[in-house]
C-alpha cells in the first residue's frame, strides 16, 4: 500500500473500508475512506490518523514516504474515532514532538482515551511553523463536532476540512472530479443530509467567513471520500444551497405496509402529486433505509408519512424513520399522515404529534382508512396529494 501524492508537499496515507455498509445507524452502500494526510515539511506533519483497525494500512503507507519515526507533530481535526482512533498507537509508537488540536478537541481527545502525552491546543487563527512552511487553523464549532477544525496549509493552497465536505465512497479514485459526477452528488447530498443538516446554521455561517477572509484554496482535502481540487467551486453551492433549505418542487412519500392497504394509500397521494407536475419519490421502508430517506427529505418540499396502526401504536420502520428525522431537523418542509388501522386507528394521531415535533407544517388532518381502502378513499388521498402539490407550487 503507497502514498499518493496530491499536492507538492502533501501525500494522503488514508485507507479505503470497501466493506462498511453501515456507520452509526448510517447506511453506507458504497463504503467509505478515512483520509489522512502526510505533510513532507521540514518537520513532516501527520493531519489525522485512520479508525483504529486500520492503522497498519496507514503506517504502511508512510512508510512507502518516510520513516513513520520521523514524523514530527499530529493535528487532529475532529476526535470523532474514525478520525482519532490510531492517535494512541501513533504517539506510543513516534512518539511525536507536538499533537495539537482545538481546546476542545484536547478535552474529546482527553475524554476519548485518556491520554497522559500533552496535547497541545490551538485557537482559531493560531498557526503552526512545519519549518519552511506554516499551519493555520480555522475552528469550525458544530460542524459536526465541537471539536471540529480546519487546518489550512498556503504553501500547497490546500485546506485540510476534517469531516466537511465529505462523503462516504470508497472508490480507487482520489479526486472528486475523477468519480462519476452522480455519483458524488448523491453521496455528498446523503452525507450532507445525514451526518450536517442539523449544523446548517453554523454551515452558512463558515459559508459567510469563507467569502470574507479570500483564502486561497485550491484542494480541499476532507476527512472522507475523494479530495476536492477545484477550490471548492462545486461543492461549496451545493453546501449553500443545502443549509438554506428551500423549499423545492418535491415530495417524498415515506411508509410502510402490513397487508398493502397503506401501501395503497401511497401510491394514491403519489398519483394525485404527479399529476400535479411534482417530483415524487415513494420509499417503501421494507426495501428503504433510514439515511434514504434523509437523502430525499433534504430536497423535498412535502413529507408524507405512512403508517398502520400496529398494537395501539405507529409501525416499527416508521418510528425509526421519525425518530431519526427528528434529530436531523429538516426545515421548510409541508406535509401529512396517512395509514391503514383495524381496531383504534391510534397511529394517524401519533404521526400528527411526531411531524409537527420534526417541524413540519401540517397541510391536512391526514386521512386514515379502516382495513382496506375503498375507491373513495383512495379519491381522498389523491386529493390530498393534489393539494398539497397546490400548496407546495406557492412556496417554491
Ligand atoms: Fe468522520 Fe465525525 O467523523
């Protein structure tokens, strides 16, 4: 396993998990890396290590650079294990002059592994001389963590984003303009939606730094996936444009079914959305994850949620969904319950409460249908879809 240069000074020496499907409850179809970088600076600098099982792979790399011995200093971007897992095993065994990571990176770090080696922390603005060239650090607090920092090496004009800009891909590939240009939409949209939605305010201010200060950056070299090397130009709009959240003309249908009465009832409300001229993605949750349906939600105008009364309660799959939509804390978004019931019908009322807690703005009381629906009720939910497309077309 070798280094791969990617800028004049910069070597990445990460690895690549072609194998994780799934990464803290998130569903990561095509795997992921964990970059790390290698500075080759009078005083070579290593800028984050590599989930812990993986750390041979990582000093096998070095090593097809330098010695790993001669590594000098380690900055940690983002504590977070993925990132901070081999930080243990890299001071015991180089025992490096500095680590250096934000105040409250030395405190995660502190808390993550109990370390007795200092570490050294860095503000926002402080810089670190390498020898004959220099690091400047940029705190980036709640994006994610709020440890999160930016290293930025000018020398190379290349910012190191820890986790940022990302996505989980494991590709041979080490350029993003080098992956298939859907291919890093969509990851970059599911990471952005299921890893930084809910930091979108803090992702619009750095958006608003990042104009004022005029760095010059030609790479951007993440924490996961492929390195960014057109300054930001393609991903930096769509981080924009994510964090603001407008509206769009798109619904997302999310459900699931016990005996295809819901099931129905979807593609009845999806009927009445189309007709309407409105993007619609149905997601049966029997054959959809719940970080799909983050993806979809983040670019939809209308939520619709789905679910039989089972046991006095709403489904399983549909709880997870809710539960997991409320943490990410989707703005901007219109919406309405549906499902099927035999006895108390008790789910439509639940799912109510549940959107309007995730914030959604409720177009309907919903529409709920005992056993199997018959044809007026299906006339029902293709109504609702046509209204709600009605009422979408106003906001966007
Ligand atoms: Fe890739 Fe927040 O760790």
């Amino acid at each position: 396993m070798k280094a791969v240069k990617i800028s004049e000074h910069v070597y990445w020496v990460g690895v690549i998990d072609w194998n994780l499907r799934e990464f803290h409850g998130y569903s990561t179809k095509r795997g992921s890396t964990y970059n790390s970088y290698l500075i080759m600076a009078e005083k070579p600098t290593l800028v984050e290590t590599v989930k812990a099982p993986f750390k041979d792979e990582m000093l096998e790399r070095i090593a097809s650079v330098i010695d790993p011995k001669d590594i000098k200093y380690i900055v940690s971007g983002h504590a977070e294990m993925d990132h901070s897992g081999s930080i243990p095993h890299m001071i015991d065994l180089i025992k490096p002059e500095k680590v250096v990571a934000s105040t409250m990176g030395v405190k995660a770090l502190q808390d993550h592994f109990h370390l007795t080696h200092p570490i050294i922390p860095v503000k926002d603005g402080d810089t670190l001389s390498l020898g004959n060239m220099e690091l400047k650090f940029l705190e980036t607090r709640m994006i994610h963590w709020p440890d999160s920092m930016f290293s930025y090496l000018a020398k190379d004009e290349l910012l190191f984003s820890q986790d940022a800009f990302g996505m989980h891909l494991a590709s041979s590939e080490r350029f993003a303009d080098e992956v298939a240009h859907d291919v890093r939409l969509e990851e970059t949209a599911k990471y952005y939606a299921n890893i930084i939605l809910p930091y979108s305010s803090f992702v619009l201010k750095l958006i608003e730094r990042w104009k004022g200060i005029n760095l010059n950056v030609k790479f951007i070299a993440t924490d996961h996936g492929p390195i960014w090397r057109d300054g930001g130009a393609e991903i930096i709009p769509l981080y924009e444009k994510w964090a603001l959240q407008k509206p769009e003309k798109k619904a997302v249908i999310i459900y699931d079914t016990m005996w295809k009465s819901t099931e129905a009832m979807a593609n009845e409300i999806a009927g009445g959305l189309i007709e309407e001229g409105v993007e619609t993605v149905v997601l049966p949750l029997a054959a959809s994850s719940r970080s799909d349906v983050a993806l979809h939600v983040l670019s939809a105008g209308a939520v619709f949620i789905g679910s039989p009364t089972l046991n006095n309660n709403i489904f399983p799959s549909v709880a997870d969904s809710l539960v997991y939509l409320k943490g990410l804390r989707p703005k901007n978004k219109i919406g309405a319950a549906f499902g099927s019931y035999g006895w108390g019908g008790e789910a439509l009322e639940q799912l109510n409460q549940w959107m309007k807690d995730i914030g959604i703005e409720l177009v309907s009381d919903g529409v709920k249908v005992k056993y199997v629906p018959r044809e007026e009720d299906l006339v029902k939910c293709f109504e609702l879809g046509r209204d709600a497309a009605a009422r979408l077309k106003e906001l966007v």
